[in-house]
C-alpha cells in the first residue's frame, strides 16, 4: 500500500522522524526546508490483533491498514511500503530517545558505540529505552544505507551545573550508579526558546527564559545564553510539578508509609505515582485539562482542586527556577495545555505577579490553536505562547549531525 506524491514533493530530501514505543511507532517524513510534515502515522497496539496503521498526507488525505500481531519489524515494513514513493527524498532517519544519560551530551550518529551506551542507559529508562532501541534496530535493518540519529530528550539539559544536578544523597550513589537529576523534555525546552529568542529579536545565546512545558507530562526549565541550566524532572520523568497521570514531587518517605501502613509493593506504589496521580487522582475524574475546564465550570469539586493544585505547583516550579538565571527576558507557556488553555496561563500568572510580567487578558484569549505570540502586556518580562514542535527540533539536530560529519 503506497501513498501517492506531487512531484513538487518528490524534489525536497527530508528527515523521518521515528519514536518507537513498546507497543507503538510513530513517524513523521518532514522536509528539511520546511517544519510542516509531508506524511505523518503512527502503528498502535504492536504486538496484538487489534494492532493498526494510521497514517495522513498533509492535513487531507488519511488511510488505515490493521497489522494484527505485527512486531516492530513488521510495523517498519509497512512503514517502508508506505513511503516507498518517498524513498528518493530520504535524507536521514532522526529516532528520538529518552534517556542518553551523561554520556550523550548532543544528537549523535547511531554505530554500536551509540547503541551500547544507550544499552547502558536503559536500567534509567526501562520502560522506554529498550522499546526505543528496538525501533532503531528495525529501522536500521529496513533502512541499511541511510544514516540513523539519536536525539535525546535527556542532552539538552547536559549543561546543568552541578549544584542543579546533583540529590544530597551519599556520593557513591552518584559516582557508581548514576543517580542524579536529568531532565527530560530537552528538544521541546530547547526549540521553544530558540523560537522565542527569534521572536523577541534577541539571541539565544544571549538571552535568558523560563519554559512551561505543559501536557500530559509537565516540566519547566531555566535557559540561559542557549543552555538548560536548571529543570524540574530529575533522575526520571515523575519529579517535579503536577502532571496528568503523575504526582510530581511527594515525600519521599511516601514509599515507605505506603509499604508500612498498606503492605503496598514498590511496583503497587509505582503505579500509583505514575499511572492514577496527578490531575486524575486529585480530580477523580480525568487527566485531561479541557475535561476538567468544562467540569469545573459545571461545579466539579475535584476538577476545581486538581487545576487550583496544579497551576499553584506549576508556579512554584517556575519561581524556583528563576534563581537559576540571572536575569530574565521571558517566559514561555508550550504544550497542548500551554498552548489552548488561557485560563491556565492566567491562572498561575497570577501567583506570579512579582515576577514583573503582566498578563493581557485579550491577548491571553485570543492566542489559542496553534497561534504563536506574545501574551503580556508592555512590560520588562515578556509572556510568550510559542508552540512545541519536537519533530522539527529532532529534523534540526539530524542535519547538524549529518553537517559535522561531512
């Protein structure tokens, strides 16, 4: 089954951008001149007979294939089916990773050196980096000639300085098994404020900003002169301020109460931090924000308390990392949340109204679906909404890998 192509298409060489899950690949052929993607699909539930193949041309023409049973291996052959008609334009495979751990500071050409540091990262991401190396060794079978990146969510924050990286917790832990705070989010953190610096006419690297990265996974970032210089997510994804299904920070004594007082498992307690905290467990609803807009605006209790919570913590999480930077010249809102939810903005700004940023309340409204821009009013910080895009970011860092090696 292939996907037909103008021959305008046909002239443009482009990146694919690859994230395999354990259970999932999603795909994304974006030109290399361009941040707007030519065929984009995901294959949801591999594995299982109820596994399927969507994919969209542009933002018209759409197609679906079930692949009951398919395996990763199989799913990228109906990938490479799929976009044989693009095969000419392929550029490079760009595979986003989560974690690089200290080892991949930059986007890095994937050979087995690559591939057995990401091996050695695994035991910090077990639930995600070995289904993302399973879908680089796919990818590199299905597509042998073609140079393979690994982008990873860990190397923007790299740059952290010690004192922001390091838990007060005995050194051996640190030296020996790696644990530290990492940070997640990199490549959205760091195009967003790129974006903003472009936008503000300054430059990145000379230029400081506070970044809200809000969806279903939340983390906020100092960037200071192009770097990450503080971050809310640490060792793993689930520390820092509320998130969708995740609590954030808690006790970390928790664990312990839980076990004494409950007889809960580590694995029981882990699923509960992870998978029914966050807005879900204090709504008792739903993790999704525009749910619990509508029901609190119908008088959900719960939808009340899990946004007041929410956007509290969010603002403590941003007002801790302004003491990472030594001035400010913005704050960015990004993320499905950070970019349609007005009443969310300005439900934390509010709790930051010694930061010198004032929000304008027209402006706030009006920048929704996908609109970039600034939302403050004339003041020495500005507010900006800039929309993420992580696969332009990944197409970025492909061809700078690609530049540096030629």
């Amino acid at each position: 089954m292939t996907i037909p192509f103008s021959a305008a298409e046909a002239q443009t060489s482009a990146v694919l951008v690859i994230n395999a899950g354990s259970s999932s690949i999603k795909f994304a052929l974006i030109s290399c001149d361009s941040p707007q993607p030519i065929v984009r699909g995901e294959i949801e539930r591999l594995g299982s007979a109820e596994a399927t193949f969507n994919w969209r041309i542009a933002e018209d023409k759409q197609a679906e294939q079930i692949l009951a049973q398919a395996s990763h291996e199989q799913g990228f052959a109906a990938i490479v089916a799929c976009l044989a008609p693009y095969q000419s334009m392929l550029k490079a495979i760009g595979h986003r990773v989560v974690h690089g751990g200290e080892d991949l500071q930059n986007a890095a050409l994937i050979d087995a050196d690559c591939l057995a540091i990401l091996e050695a990262n695994s035991a910090l991401a077990p639930l995600h980096n070995p289904a993302n190396i399973a879908g680089i060794e796919a990818a590199m079978a299905a597509w042998p000639t073609l140079p393979h990146v690994a982008v990873c969510d860990t190397a923007f924050h790299q740059t952290l300085p010690e004192m922001a990286y390091r838990y007060a917790i005995p050194d051996a832990l640190y030296r020996d098994h790696g644990v530290r705070r990492y940070g997640f989010h990199g490549t959205s953190h760091r195009y967003v404020s790129e974006r903003a610096a472009e936008a503000a006419g300054l430059s990145h690297q000379n230029s400081s900003w506070l970044v809200a990265h809000l969806g279903n996974g939340v983390s906020t970032c100092a960037v200071h002169n192009g770097e990450s210089v503080d971050t809310s997510m640490g060792l793993t994804p689930l520390e820092g301020t509320v998130m969708g299904t995740r609590s954030g920070d808690v006790d970390p004594n928790l664990h312990g109460h839980l076990q004494r007082s409950l007889g809960w498992s580590l694995e029981r307690i882990d699923t509960m931090l992870n998978r029914e905290s966050g807005l879900l467990g204090l709504s008792g609803l739903s993790n999704d924000m525009r749910t619990l807009l509508e029901a609190r605006a119908n008088g959900h209790d719960g939808a009340r308390l899990a946004i007041a919570v929410f956007c509290y913590r969010l603002a403590k999480s941003l007002a801790a990392m302004r003491c990472a930077l030594p001035a400010l010249d913005g704050l960015i809102f990004t993320g499905g949340i950070g970019e349609h939810a007005p009443d969310i903005r300005r439900e934390t700004m509010a709790h930051l109204s010694w930061l010198g940023a004032t929000l304008d309340d027209e402006l706030n409204q009006q920048t929704v679906g996908g609109k970039s821009g600034h939302i403050s009013s004339s003041t020495s910080t500005a507010i900006w909404v800039i929309p993420t895009n992580e696969e332009r970011q990944i197409v970025l860092e492909t061809l700078a890998v690609l530049a540096a090696i030629h």
